[in-house]
C-alpha cells in the first residue's frame, strides 16, 4: 500500500474513533471503561500518522 494510502486510511479511521468517542459520550450513562479503549486506540493512530508522515 503506497504511503500516502496508508495515512489517508489511518485518518480516517482516527476520525471515525472520534465519532465513536463523541457518540458514547452522549449517551445518558456513557461507558468511561469504552471511551478510555478508544482514546487509547486514537492515540496510538495519531502516533503511528505522525511518524509516517516524519519519513
């Protein structure tokens, strides 16, 4: 997968976590435990953009 994919997948996915995140959030009795998994998750996605973007 040419790198330019693989960061276009890795956005879109980040921003679809960050959908999920403002999702459960709004729920009347959000999960913290699921939240904090998807932070987690989102973070570790941004992480990995930004060092393909480095190279």
């Amino acid at each position: 997968m040419p790198m330019d994919k693989r960061i276009e997948t890795l956005k879109l996915r980040h921003a679809s976590l960050e959908d999920e995140i403002g999702g459960e959030e709004q729920r009347p009795n959000p999960d913290q435990f699921v939240i904090s998994e998807l932070k987690k998750e989102k973070l570790k996605l941004k992480d990995a953009i930004f060092t393909l973007e480095a190279t």
